[in-house]
C-alpha cells in the first residue's frame, strides 16, 4: 500500500474507532430520519463528485441560511423525519426559538450541511464569510488531486481554490491568503499558500527537510507552523520553497498547533507522548505536560490552552500548567474550539460543548460518524465529518 493510502486508512480508522451511538442514513434525498439527537439536513450543496475537473468538481445547490439573531443552543432528545431539506420548517411557526436560519422542529435546532460528497474532510478554518476545508480522499495525483475549497457560512456554491496532487491536512486563513500543508506520494511534505478569494496565486512557501506525517497548521502575524512527526516547524508568510526553522524537535508524534500572537510560545498536542508540548522560543525550551491518551487538537486564549484527547478534554493553564480535565471519561475528542466562556469539540459521533470554568456538558449536535475538526464563530460551530464526507453548521 502506498505512503498516503496508509496514512488516509489509518485516519480514517482512528476516527472511526468508536462504535457508533447513532446509525443513519446520509444521501442526496429529500427525508433525513433523525435519531436521538439532532442531525444535519440536507442542504442538496454537493461538493467533490470523485472526478474533479477544476472548478468543476462541484456542483451548485440551493441553501438556506441566515445568520441573523443572537445565538441559542439546546439540547433535548428527539425522534422524527424531516422532509424537504433545507425547506424542514426553517425557523417556522412551530418553532418558538431562533436557530439563525439551521432548519428548527420541535423547538431543537438542527445542524445543516453546508457541503456534501466530500471525501475525507477532516482539517478545517473560517473566517468572514466562509468555511475553508481540505479533502484527502482522493488518490493525491494529478490526475485525481484533493481539492482545496471553501463555502460560505449562510450556504451557497462550494468554491475550489487548489486542486493538490498530494495529500492537503491543515488549513489555516488570515485577512488575505489561505495556507494549507500537504504529504505528497515521494514523501515530500509541503506548505502551501494561495489568495482566500479565488486561490490565484498559489505559492510553495515551505517544505520540510524529512517526511514525519505533517498534520496541523497555525499562524501568528508573519508566520506559519507546521506541525510533524516530532517536530514543529516554523515559516515566513512570504517565503518561497524555504526549509524554515524549528521551534521544537523534541516531541513523538503532533497533531495539532497553536501559536501566542506573538510568537512567543507554540503549543503542540504530541498524540505520541500524550502531552501538551509549550515550547517557549525565547528560552529555546520544550516542556511536555501529560494530559493523557492520544492529544489531537489544541486552542489557546490568553489564560489558557484547551485539548481534545482520546479520553477527554483538558484545560492547561498557560502561567503554571496546571491541567484540569473539563470532560473526563469519553471515548475520544477529535477537535476543539472555543469562544470567550465556552469551549467546542467533536466526538466520532456528535458535537458537545462545556464551560471554561467547567459545569454542565450540552450535546448540539449528533448523528455524526467520524467527527472531525471543529471552528467557531459568533453564532455557529463548524464541523466536519470524514465518513459521512461533509461540512456542516449547527448554531452554539
């Protein structure tokens, strides 16, 4: 088997490791059964048909969206059919709360696809108006490349912006470019930047001198980091094939990277050492904090870095890096998010959220089959699911 089918079989069998909770059927129909919980509708937006051709890949759909409103969330379990997509009663009269243009039964909002047919979505970002994803289901060749794309937030036409002959992971966006690291088939693993709007102006702006399976991409204000293997590496926004500099090789084995503005401290979730890496660049230090099995995601604000692990959800303190375990005992986090009190995150199969301070556990969302990544912004999460191949919302 190849390098990059290995790498995309061992994902997927990660993400797929827990048994599901929920069991149902996701297809270009105009019913969705939902389960227990809340689950995404069908918006008809499709994206990559398997046999991309540019642009073309994907296919135009109408979506309904609004994201007007002030944010609610809720949680409560239900069963029932939605008929019709998208047009499931959007915010309509049987429905006394806002749920920002989602589709709403019952007085529970429902998540709603954004976009569809991807194959192995899993790294996303967003920014302004739109969501920005990385697939890496297709065979990484020119002849069936991984597309680079973005959606907007309300819904809408799904926008190729790179079409990668390798294996794109990470994603990240500023005010003007979008930049993505990638595994290509010789082993070469590269970082990639191209304009948000159109992806004109595609750029290889780094490379790393050893393939060690990168993964998670962060920026601060002129820089990247690139996250692999055992290291994290480091990279001029405005380079051009640069091997750049590493902030740290003393790790097992990364997943995800967040970076202080000023680029001070990097914090690496090592899935290897089951530990939060702080590296500190101004002592050239690297110290490794045990928050327990398999970290694969990291955010950070100005008090705190938040982790999703294999059991649970770990808040460190960035003074002392004191740990507390916010959602213990769970089969496995996949990605993590956060707003000023509240932080997000993806299991295999639904969407949760918990206060900074810890408390309560809401579930927002299930049905999924293998969460993905997770971002947010003032009214919605974002999500991605590698298996049901999809982009969706669901309001906080």
């Amino acid at each position: 088997m190849r390098r990059n089918e290995k790498t995309v079989h061992a994902l997927r069998a990660a993400l797929l490791a827990a048994p599901l909770s929920v069991v149902w059927l996701f297809a270009c129909t105009s019913d969705v059964r939902l389960g227990d919980l809340t689950q995404p509708v069908d918006t008809g937006q499709d994206g990559q048909d398997g046999s991309p051709e540019g642009a073309s890949g994907h296919d135009d759909g109408a979506v309904v969206g609004d994201s007007s409103g002030s944010s609610d969330a809720h949680d409560a379990s239900f069963d029932g059919l939605v008929e019709g997509g998208s047009d499931a009663n959007v915010d309509g009269p049987a429905c006394a709360i806002d749920c920002h243009g989602n589709p709403c039964m019952s007085n529970i909002c429902l998540p709603l696809v954004l976009a569809k047919n991807l194959k192995t979505p899993l790294y996303l970002a967003a920014d302004g108006p739109d969501v920005f994803f990385t697939e890496m289901g297709h065979l990484g060749t020119v002849g069936d490349p991984n597309p680079v794309s973005k959606v907007p937030k309300a819904g809408g036409a799904t926008v190729t912006l790179a079409m990668d002959d390798g294996f794109p992971r990470g994603i990240a966006v500023d005010a003007t470019t979008v930049y993505w690291n990638d595994a290509a088939e010789d082993g070469a693993e590269k970082v990639w930047r191209a304009s948000k709007v159109d992806g004109t102006g595609v750029v290889l702006t780094g490379r790393m001198p050893a393939p060690m399976d990168i993964q998670g991409i962060a920026l601060s204000a002129n820089t990247i980091y690139a996250a692999s293997g055992t290291e994290v590496r480091y990279f001029g926004k405005t380079g051009t094939m640069s091997f750049g500099a590493e902030s740290t090789n003393l790790l097992v084995h990364v997943f995800g990277v967040a970076v202080t503005t000023d680029n001070s401290f990097v914090y690496a979730a090592d899935l290897g050492g089951s530990a939060l890496g702080i590296v500190d660049a101004v002592g050239a230090t690297t110290t490794p904090v045990v928050i327990g099995k398999q970290p694969v995601d990291v955010v950070i604000d100005a008090d705190y870095a938040f982790v999703a692990t294999g059991g649970q959800v770990v808040r460190v303190s960035l003074v002392d890096q004191t740990t507390l375990a916010l959602v213990p005992g769970l089969t496995g986090a996949v990605g993590v998010a956060i707003d000023t009190d509240t932080v997000y995150f993806t299991t295999q199969n639904d969407v949760r959220k918990v206060p900074k301070i810890g408390g309560a556990v809401t579930i927002i969302a299930t049905g999924l089959s293998a969460g993905g990544r997770i971002v947010a912004d003032a009214t919605y999460a974002f999500y991605s699911d590698s298996a049901l191949g999809i982009i969706a919302r669901v309001p906080k």
